[in-house]
C-alpha cells in the first residue's frame, strides 16, 4: 500500500490536496491486460473521493492544463492559496457541500490520511460485472483518525510523519469493498463525475487488508523502492480492465510519466515477483 497525494510536483504537506492510495496484490493469475504481460501483480489506484472531478478525459485536459502550467512553480504562493482554499472548502462543507476543484488545488482539509476512505472513483471490471472499488479502514485505531486534524506547520513531510508515527506502535485494518452497477441509467459508465447512487447499489464489502505495525518509511530504502516501482491502473487482470473514458487516457498517460521518470531518477523499473523483491 502507497499513500501519497495528488499533484506531480514535490509540495510541502500544507499545501493540502487529495489523497490517494495504491495497492499492489501479489500472485494475481489471469488474462493479462494490454501492457501488463508477464507480470503477476494486480495494482489498485484508489483516492478519497467518490467520483472523479470531471466526467471525460476532454473536460479533464481543460483542468489539467492550470495545474500542468504551475506545476513545480511558486510552492510558497501555492501555500498561501492552500490556505485561503482551505478556509473556503470549509465554509462549503459547513453548508453541507464539497467542491473536488477546491480540494484537487490545495484546499483539502488538513486531516490524517489514515482516517480516510479511499475510491477508484471511475469504473472497473469486476469478472462478469462492473463496480466501482474502495478501501475503507475499520481498524478502531484508524476510523478515530477519520477527519482528525493533522498538524503541518513546518512539517513538510507531515502526513509521512503522522503515518511513521502510527504504525511504528501498530498495525491496520481495511476492508475492501465494492459497487456493483445495477442501472444503466443512474451508473453511467462514460461519466466519472456522476457518483453511482448507493441507495440502489450499496458499497459491499469483499475482503480485508490487514498490515502489521512495521517501518512505513526508511530513508535508507523507502527513495529507491518508489524510484524503482509504479502503479498504473492498467497494470493488472483483464477481469478488472478499468473502464470508461477517464480510465482510458490513463493507459498512455502512466505509461509515459513512468518513463518521463526514468529520464530524471536514472533508476529504471523493476515490477516486484515478490514482496521480497521491495527490499
Ligand atoms: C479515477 C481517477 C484517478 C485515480 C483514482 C487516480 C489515482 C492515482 C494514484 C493513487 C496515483 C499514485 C500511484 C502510486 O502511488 O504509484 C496516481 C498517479 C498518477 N496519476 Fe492518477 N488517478 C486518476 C486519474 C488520473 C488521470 C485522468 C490522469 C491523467 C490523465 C492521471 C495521471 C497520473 C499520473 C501521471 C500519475 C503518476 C504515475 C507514475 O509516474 O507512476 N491520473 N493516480
């Protein structure tokens, strides 16, 4: 499990954006989709949204193009707007609202990531269906994180801070669940923006990820492993192919940011066997 936040450029925790969560299951057998041959590993990208900002990849370019033209700019004006950002994300979900563009350009609460539910937000498939995917915890030591305020100020490396901190005296407890679509008409496929109603089709729950109290980062390792590893959700089964066009611009996209990163870390690769092979 990987968590991280969403912008592409190495921000100072404060400037508080989405967080994200991927997950690379191991000793996956199936039809490989396009690109993925030969491994065996299924990854998982998930953040803690419901649905996605926009509903197709060509309303998603317009978005993009703002924080492509600031990305790795002014991280102490980006600060600031996270801060007054902050404040008008709170006034909107004091009247009962949210608005994912606040959030995605630095007005995210600045709460503890580990309290927080994490989406594929678009679909995928699931075998003979087609769902949506989210983890939630349900560790008691993790849902009193739900919400919690996470102190960032001159800490900027606060949220891998805060997850150090907790698991260097205790594991987790997730549980995997899923949306199954029931409706043609109220789960659009094509519309990443539109969350599926859960009054029709509940999120249920399939499995649990259970982790033990562990490192969760070391300076001596932890820069190489996320140099040397990827997650991309194309990377994985034909039976979990993600779907709609969000999810199809992705394919291209990771797979030209993984090598864009090669150029500048020099570290090529290496897709894990094993868990071992993380070491
Ligand atoms: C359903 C919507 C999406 C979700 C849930 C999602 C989630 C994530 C997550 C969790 C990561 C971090 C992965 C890691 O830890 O390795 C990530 C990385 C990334 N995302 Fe997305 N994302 C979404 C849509 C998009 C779209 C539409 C684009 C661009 C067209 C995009 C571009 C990227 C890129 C370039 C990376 C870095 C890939 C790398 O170099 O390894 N994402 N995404």
């Amino acid at each position: 499990m990987r968590f991280s936040t969403s912008p592409g450029d190495i921000l100072d925790d404060k400037v508080s954006t989405p967080r994200g969560l991927a997950i690379k299951v191991f000793d996956v057998a199936g039809e490989r989709l396009p690109g993925s041959e030969g491994a065996t590993t299924q990854d998982f990208l998930l953040v803690n949204g419901k649905a996605f900002a926009t509903p197709n990849a060509k309303a998603f370019l317009a978005n993009v193009k703002l924080l492509a033209a600031t990305t790795d700019k002014a991280e102490g004006l980006k600060k600031v707007l996270s801060a007054v950002l902050g404040g008008a994300e709170t006034i909107i979900e004091a009247a009962g609202g949210q608005s994912a563009t606040l959030k995605s350009l630095g007005g995210h609460p600045k709460t503890h990531v580990l309290g927080e539910s994490f989406f594929s937000m678009a679909p995928i498939r699931f075998g003979d269906y087609v769902a949506k995917l989210g983890v939630r915890p349900i560790a008691p030591a993790l849902t009193a994180l739900t919400d919690k305020p996470v102190h960032l100020d001159d800490k900027p490396n606060g949220l891998r801070e805060a997850v150090s901190a907790f698991f260097a005296g205790q594991g987790g407890e997730w549980e995997v669940v899923v949306q199954l679509r029931t409706s043609a008409d109220t789960m659009p496929i094509e519309d990443a923006h539109k969350p599926w109603p859960e009054d029709e089709s509940p999120y249920l729950p399939v499995a649990r990820l259970v982790v033990g109290p562990q490192a969760s980062w070391d300076e001596a390792r932890s820069p190489r492993i996320n140099d040397a590893s990827a997650c991309s959700p194309w990377h994985g089964i034909a039976a979990h192919q993600p779907l709609g066009s969000i999810m199809r611009v992705r394919k291209a996209v990771y797979e030209a940011s993984q090598a864009f990163r090669l150029t500048r870390t020099g570290c090529p690769l290496h897709e894990p066997a094993a868990v071992a092979d993380l070491g």
